[in-house]
C-alpha cells in the first residue's frame, strides 16, 4: 500500500486541488470532517469519491451535484483512484483532468443554498447533464 497518495480535494466553493496526503483512515477523515463513504465517480473509470458519510445530516454545504445519480456532494469531497485490492491510490494525469472537468461543471456557486433551492439547482444539474455527457462523447 502507497504511504502517501495524489489526490484532488474539493471544498464547497473553492476550486479542486491536487494535494498529496497520507494513506489512511485517519487522514481521509480529518479531511472530510466525520466517517467516510466511497462512491464511484461518475463517468470517470477507476476512481472513488469519498465524502462525508453524514454530510447531508450534519446540513454541510453543498459542493457539486451528480446528476448522474441524482444527489449532490455536501462538505468537503476527496477524489482517489484504487488498485485491484481496493486499496486508495495516487490518481494519475487523466484521472485528474476529467474528474476536475466534472466537478468544475457541477459546482455550486458562492451563495447558491442546496438546502433550500435543491429542486431548482437539480433540474438545473440534470439540463447540464445533457450537454456534459454529449461534449464527453
């Protein structure tokens, strides 16, 4: 296992950055703020999006919706490919590059509330959804 890895961290309203951070539990918490919880990124192969495992229960701030699966990122997100042992670890060039492509064209924007405007900014998502995925072809 990779003692440290490359991976992109994204807060709510800031721009992704690329960051190398110790490969472990702990670290990935402290980042997140609380448990975590791994799905796989949408339309990009071979990673993992980990997130807040009770982002939405703690009311964090919204960050970039999925339209993919219909749900948006609350707090702050972590981006990590894995090995056949699913194991975390560093993402490579490509990886970086679509997956900052994606989240760039889902975020939320500074003063945009999830909470209250979640079925506008949803609709609003699943419109640009279309386009995304056409561009991506």
């Amino acid at each position: 296992m990779e003692k440290t890895i490359k991976v992109l961290i994204k807060e709510p309203y800031k721009e992704p950055i690329v960051k190398e951070i110790d490969n472990n539990l702990k670290s990935l918490q402290n980042i997140v703020g609380g448990y975590i919880e791994c799905v796989p990124f949408p339309k990009v192969k071979g990673i993992d999006l980990i997130v807040n495992e009770e982002g939405k229960l703690d009311q964090l701030e919204g960050n970039f919706f999925l339209p993919h699966y219909q749900d948006c990122v609350v707090g702050t997100a972590i981006v990590a490919s894995y090995n056949d042992d699913g194991e975390f670890t560093s993402l490579g060039e490509s990886q970086i590059k679509k997956a900052k492509e994606y989240i760039n064209y889902f975020k939320l924007e500074q003063g945009e509330n999830l909470y209250r405007d979640f079925n506008l900014l949803n609709i609003n998502a699943k419109l640009k959804m279309k386009s995304f995925d056409e561009e991506m072809v």
